[in-house]
C-alpha cells in the first residue's frame, strides 16, 4: 500500500495548514481573554515536546504508522483496542471539524441552506481529493497554503485600518497570574490544536526522505503556533478582550470592521474561503490518518472502499454529535480534549516511548 510518497515541504505544509485548521474558526484562550496569545504560546512549547515523542517513536519503528508500531512495542492483543481508539480519535475529529465549519458557513453566508448540504458537499470533495492517495493531498497542500498565508497577511495589513485597533487591548498582560493561565492552558492548549498532529505518525511512512522527520514536525508546530499567535494578537487588538472571549467566529467579526475609505470593505467571503482551506487540511489529515489505521488493522490492500465507508460516517456523526453548536463546543472544551486526547495524545506516546526505550535497551526492537 506505500507506493505514493509525499515530500518533506509538502507535510509541513500539510501540517502546518492542520493546525491552523479549525482553530482559526474557534478563537484560541478565548477565557483568557487579553493573555490568549500566551496561552497559545504556552500550547506550541509544550506540544514541541510531544512531537519530540512521536518523531523518536518513528525513528525506532522506522517506515511504520503508529497502528503498525503499537503491536511491536506492546503486543498484539493490547494493542488492538488503543488501535480502535486511535481510529474513534481521528474519525470523530475529523466529524467535529466539519461540524465546525457547516456551523460557520450556514451561520453567515448560506443562511437557508441545510447544513447536512454544507458538510456532505464538502466531505464528497473531501473524499474524492483523499481516493487520488497522499501525493495528492500532499499537492493540493503546496498549492493552497501559501495561498492560504498571503490572503491571512492581507487580512492582518487591513486590520490596522480598523479605527478601534489598540495593542493596548493587550494588557494588562498576566493580569491575573500564571498560575490561572497555565492551570487554563494545561492540558487543553496543548491537546488543540498542537497534540493532534499525532496524526502525522500516519504520514511518515509516505515520506520520500526519512531523514528528517523530527525537523518536519517542529517546523509545521512552530509555523501554526506563530501564525495562530499573531492571529490572535491581531483579533485582541482590533475585537478587544471581552467581545474576543464572546464572540463564536473572531476572526469573521474582525475583518467585518475592515473599511478603506469606504471602498475596500466586505471581506467575508475571503475569511469564509480560508477557513475551508483551514478545515481541507484538517479532516484531509484525519480522514486520512483514519483510512491508513483501518486498512492496516484489517490488513486490507486498498483504502478506497475505507475512505468512502469514512465519509458516509463523519457526515451524520458530525450532525448528531450535538444538538446545537454551543453544546458542541461546550462538549469538546469540558470532556473531549481535556480527558479523551489527554490519553490518547499525551499519556499513551509518553508510556510508548518509555516501552520502547525499555525494548530498545534490552535489545528487543
């Protein structure tokens, strides 16, 4: 099944454009108010750690996906029900991803359309771009995000032009101390949307040169969590903190204040596109970690009929996973990130690289 390869830039870019996926929809540390570009911050450091771990992992079981190193290191039969979560982990993000954004687009341009349309419109495009197999994945990355960042900077420029814009809005910085923002940021700036690049485990074996994957998932780390760090410096500035705590689209509601002279105005839909792009990524990435997982578990030679299996699942689980967009918010914040990608994101890798230092020592890698 790894025939296609993808190469070192176009991963990073995939990556990269995977982080800044949905969190660029949601407003990063919006109940840090003025301190969420620190909670972002504190987010991008730790989870370098993280990918210290997975990148090691794929060094040790070098040319395996994370499905495919589980057994080695902890034994057939325990590692199947870590393999089925890991499937649940990225099947189900990737359906909350999409809810996301179907939330977006029926809440600002497509008022009257169903949002069962949005999402299963975007998932058939979804899938068709993932049936031409990684490589083209990995090009539709290099084309759309450079794209991607240059209409992000144009936003960034007009924003200056919004009379209420103050870095002022900034301060005072860790008004209320870092023992609130780090107990905030802890473990939840980390699992999203840094810790679910562990779905890069699924990519490395497609890689066209091994050599430096740690180098690969460092530099798409840094790259979103600057980006998302600006981003959020620049909402801060031009929203102010209490609407940038309130508000569900901040950086929608912050380029609808863009006037130039009563002339350049109206940049919705520019926003509308990039945050599809954003999501593109997101679910690709998923949806693709998801493919690889089930294919590899059942030891199936192809992953076409997986893929569309996938999509004629996330469309209906991304609708009935809430009611409504606040209980799916209020669901991924309280329980999902903190608890669920805790394990699977943080404690299971740490436990796995230990087991396979251990194996290593004792020579039996």
């Amino acid at each position: 099944m790894i025939k296609e390869k993808i190469s070192a830039i176009q991963l990073v870019y995939l990556m990269a454009g995977y982080v800044l996926g949905t969190a660029m929809i949601l407003g990063l540390g919006a109940d840090t108010k003025q301190d969420a570009w620190i909670y972002i911050l504190i987010g991008m450091g730790s989870s370098l750690i993280l990918m210290v771990v997975y990148t090691q992992l794929s060094t040790y079981y070098s040319g395996d996906t994370l499905v495919q190193m589980l057994p080695k290191i902890i034994g057939r039969f325990l590692s199947y029900p870590v393999i089925l979560l890991y499937i649940v982990h990225f099947t189900y993000s990737a359906a909350r991803a999409c809810r996301e954004l179907g939330d977006l687009i029926v809440t600002t341009i497509l008022t009257e359309t169903p949002i069962l349309v949005v999402i299963g419109s975007f998932m058939v495009l979804m899938i068709y771009c993932l049936l031409g197999g990684v490589e083209t994945l990995g090009r539709m990355a290099e084309i759309i995000f450079p794209i991607y960042i240059f209409a992000l900077i144009l936003i960034w420029l007009l924003l200056f032009s919004v009379e209420p814009f103050d870095l002022k809005n900034l301060t005072p910085v860790l008004g209320n101390g870092v023992q609130p923002l780090l107990k905030k940021a802890i473990p939840t700036a980390i699992n999203f949307p840094f810790g679910e690049t562990i779905v890069i485990m699924m990519f490395f074996p497609f890689l066209s040169n091994k050599k430096h994957i740690r180098k690969i998932g460092l530099s798409a780390l840094v790259i979103g969590g600057i980006l998302l760090t600006i981003n959020s410096i620049m909402m801060l500035s031009t929203l102010g903190p209490e609407i940038y705590n309130r508000d569900l689209f901040t950086l929608l509601a912050a380029t609808q204040m863009v006037s130039v002279a009563d002339f350049l105005e109206r940049f919705d839909a520019l926003v509308i596109l990039m945050m599809v792009a954003g999501v593109f990524f997101k679910v690709g990435g998923f949806t693709f970690g998801a493919s690889v997982a089930i294919s590899q578990l059942f030891k199936l030679k192809q992953t076409r009929s997986v893929l569309i299996s996938l999509g004629l699942i996330i469309t209906p689980l991304s609708l009935i996973s809430s009611s409504n967009y606040v209980e799916h918010i209020d669901f991924g914040f309280k329980f999902f990130v903190p608890y669920f990608l805790t394990l699977l994101q943080i404690i299971v890798p740490i436990l796995l690289l230990f087991t396979a230092m251990i194996r290593k020592k004792l020579g039996l890698l």
